[in-house]
C-alpha cells in the first residue's frame, strides 16, 4: 500500500510498483490507511510522514500491519522523526524525491529478508 496526500506521487509510486508484478493499493490519508490495513493484508507500506489527518508514525501505531514491510517517506527529514520512525518499526526511513529504482530494490531486499526471517523461525 502507498500513503501519500500527494495524488501525483501516489499515482506513480503505484505505476511503478504494478510495472514490476506487484499489486498496489493507496491511500490518501492516515484515516483511510488504517481502515484498509484492517480489512486487508500488505507485505509493504510506502508511508509519507506529514498526511493532512495525521503523522505517518501515528498511522504505524494504529494500523494492522504486523508483518509489513514499512518504509517511511518525507519531504522532512529530522533526527528526531527517523528516532521515532525507528521506534515504531520502521525499516527504512527516506527523504523525499525518491529514485524509483532505488525505491524497488530496497522493496525487494526487505521483502526478501523478511521471508527468510520467516522462513528461519
């Protein structure tokens, strides 16, 4: 799932993803990504920090996405929001604009880790 208020990222971040054989569903505010993390499950979350309902920090608190991989984006990197990111289980925090490139393969080693994180319990 991508969570952006920015139509235009959400829509090419989405374009991406699909391009690359896997499925892509979005949300525009933190309201709406909880509700869909509650009636479906996500191996990914692309997460903007600043939502017009909320922070993206507050959306990894309140979502149902245990075993997602979470991958924070911001136009406003901070020590103090990649703590707190950090602190709610984020596994990778980027700056904003985001090479899509770059954005897939760091999709993929996490997904990649996390199955055999899986696969070794």
């Amino acid at each position: 799932m991508v969570i952006d208020d920015d139509k235009s990222l959400l829509e090419s971040l989405s374009r991406v993803i699909e391009k690359n054989g896997y499925e892509a569903d979005t949300a525009q505010t933190g309201k709406e990504a909880i509700g869909k993390s509650k009636e479906h499950t996500y191996d990914a979350v692309l997460i903007d920090l600043k939502l017009p309902d909320m922070d993206g920090i507050e959306i990894l608190s309140k979502a149902n996405l245990p075993n997602a991989v979470k991958i924070m984006l911001t136009g406003y990197p901070s020590l103090v929001s990649g703590i707190r990111a950090e602190d709610e289980g984020v596994d990778a925090y980027l700056a904003k604009p985001v090479r899509p490139e770059e954005l897939l393969l760091l999709i993929k080693s996490k997904l990649k880790t996390k199955e055999n994180n899986a696969a070794n319990r």
